[in-house]
C-alpha cells in the first residue's frame, strides 16, 4: 500500500521543542518519501477554551516555525479546517460509530480537561478525538507522526475506520502512529511540555529568553549530577534535552559535568538548546508573512479536492 503522512497542530502558540522532538523532526524526515498533509487545527483551538483569540497570529507563527524547521511546502499540503468544509462533515457520520462511554474514557480528554481554562466541559471537547479521526481519515492517511500524548486518539481514529469499513464497506485504511525520538518531552516544570502550560521552550524563544527559562528551571540541590530519572526527574529532564540537542546520551553527559552542580548543568544545557535553536531561527528569519499566506492558499485547495473525492466516497458507500 502507499503511505500517506497526515499530522497537525493546533495554533495556539509557538511551537516548542516537544514538537521538534515529538513529531517535527519525523515530518521532515518524510516529506521526501511521502504525500504528506500538515493540518493547521483551527477549529480545535474551541475544543479547551472559549474563543479562539489571537488566531490569525498565532496560524502566521506556526507556519513560520514550519519553515523555520525544514517543512518545505513544494512537497507537503498545509492548510486549515476551517477551509475545508467536506472535512468537517466526516464527523457526522463518525460520530455516530463512537459510543458516549468510549469518548469519556480517553485519557489524554480527561488530562486536558484538567488543565482547561474553560468554565464547563464543551461537547467538542468531548468529540475532537472524532474529528481528529476525520483529519486523518479525509486523506486516506496511513502515518501520522505523534506524540504519545496523542495514541489513544489514534485508537478512537482506527476505531472509527473498522467500524465504517465494517457498516458500509471498505473504504478507509487503519493507520499506525509513528513516534519520534521523544514521543513526551517534559516541560521545565516536569509536565508535558505544552504551549498552554507555560513550561515549553518555543523554536522561535531568542538566546537570552531560552537561558532565562533554564535559569528558572527547577533542580536539586546535589552537587554531583547523575542522570536517574526515578529519583532526580527535573535534573535528568534537563540531561534529557540536552542529549536531544546534542545528539548524546544523557548518561555521558552527566558523566561529563561530574559534580559541577546545577548551574553547570544549566549551563551545558542553556548552550546546547541555543546551539540547536541556532539554524531553525535563521530559516525563520528568511521567509515573510506573504509566504504564509500563499502557501496556505494552495495547500487549502489541494485539501479540499481531496476532502470532496472522499466525502463522495462516504455517501457513496452509505447509500445517500
Ligand atoms: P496545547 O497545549 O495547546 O494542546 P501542545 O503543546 O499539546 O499544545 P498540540 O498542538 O496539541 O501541542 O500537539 C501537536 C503535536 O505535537 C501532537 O502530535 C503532539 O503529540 C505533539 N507534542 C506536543 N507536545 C509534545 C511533547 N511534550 N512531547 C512530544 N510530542 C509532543
Ligand atoms: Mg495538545
């Protein structure tokens, strides 16, 4: 079978080093081997929060971190929901292949439902695992490059594709996730690094802004540094992002500082992001906003021809 690659994000902010690691760095790995969509998640910004505020904003950032990072769009469709009206209508009928009990036991629902700044639980909170289901499934993908956060939504999306392949006959694949070298990157406060929670450090932060966060970044109090992550979490998130950056094993590193203490392990690391941050900043500065717009443009019209051809597919199959 020939692969598809599909992955997105919402735009709710810049993109931070747990997207590098995550899933970034697999998309640009692909986008030569394989049709790949990138999905701007508008509409999924409502899912956590009550309006979408700085939207057209924040959309302009994430496709400058995009650039920034190497997805070139000469070889990868990006474009929006809210373009894409035959997307979106997938729910409808996705949506009547889930159950109301197997929507409330999604984990990753029930971690961002404790983290919303919402008053009450939304109903699209409840179903955006469904329209993730129908991001995917629009384009027939089969890869989608994740992080961990993000299998039990795979579960609903392969959920939905056996059960109308079941009801109405083949027509969708089940697609794999495929993670990165770091499926959960920490934040600097030991969460999940999120660009909601105030604990990421964004592609686009500057050298003096990444090395005030590690300033501020908790650790322990021992002089020698050791890299156990049961016993010592925030000192061995932090070797943990620096062998990212470095392309080392955290353990060596740790090795290497001895009993430097924390402000040479901060030291290291703050070097090291920086080091890393250096050429995807540069990139960054080479393209302008009219680019963005242009290439969202395109990208919009090429979703949506294929999001008309299977949505014709889908009523084909049900009979309307
Ligand atoms: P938000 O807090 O607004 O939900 P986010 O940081 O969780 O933002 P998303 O846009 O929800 O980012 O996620 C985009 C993609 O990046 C998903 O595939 C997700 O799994 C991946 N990702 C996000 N955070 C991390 C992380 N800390 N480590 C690895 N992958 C991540
Ligand atoms: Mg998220």
């Amino acid at each position: 079978m020939n692969d598809v690659v599909l992955t997105g994000d919402r735009p709710t902010g810049p993109l931070h080093l747990g997207h590098y690691f995550g899933s970034l760095a697999n998309r640009v790995r692909l986008q030569d081997a394989y049709p790949m969509y990138v999905l701007v998640a508008d509409y999924q910004v409502i899912t956590d929060r009550d309006v979408p505020g700085e939207i057209q904003r924040n959309i302009t950032d994430l496709l400058l971190d995009y650039l920034a990072v190497g997805i070139d769009p000469a070889k990868v469709t990006i474009f929006q929901h809210s373009a894409v009206p035959e997307l979106n209508q997938l729910l409808l009928p996705f949506l009547s292949l889930v159950s109301v009990a197997e929507l409330r036991r999604n984990p990753t629902v029930k971690d961002e439902i404790a983290h919303s700044s919402q008053q009450a639980v939304s109903g699209l909170m409840f179903t955006y695992p469904v329209h993730q289901a129908a991001d995917i499934l629009f384009c027939k993908g089969t890869l989608v490059p994740v992080g961990k956060d993000q299998l039990p939504h795979l579960e609903v999306t392969r959920m939905v594709a056996r059960r109308f392949n079941e009801r109405y006959g083949e027509v969708f694949p089940l697609p794999e996730a495929m993670m990165g070298e770091q499926s959960l990157l920490k934040g600097l406060d030991g969460g999940k690094m999120s660009k909601s929670r105030g604990n990421a450090i964004a592609l686009s932060a500057t050298e003096d802004e990444t090395a005030a966060l590690i300033r501020r970044a908790r650790t322990d109090s021992e002089r020698l540094i050791t890299f156990e992550e049961e016993r010592r979490p925030e000192v061995a998130n932090l070797l943990t992002l620096a062998g990212l950056c470095l392309g080392r094993p955290p353990r060596d590193i740790a090795e290497e500082i001895g009993d430097g203490g924390a402000a040479a392990l901060k030291g290291l690391v703050t070097e090291a992001v920086n080091e890393f941050l250096r050429p995807i900043r540069k990139r960054r500065r080479e393209h302008a906003e009219a680019d963005v717009r242009r290439i969202l443009t395109e990208g919009n019209g090429v979703a949506r021809e294929r999001a008309i051809a299977t949505l014709d597919e889908v009523r084909a199959a049900m009979g309307f």
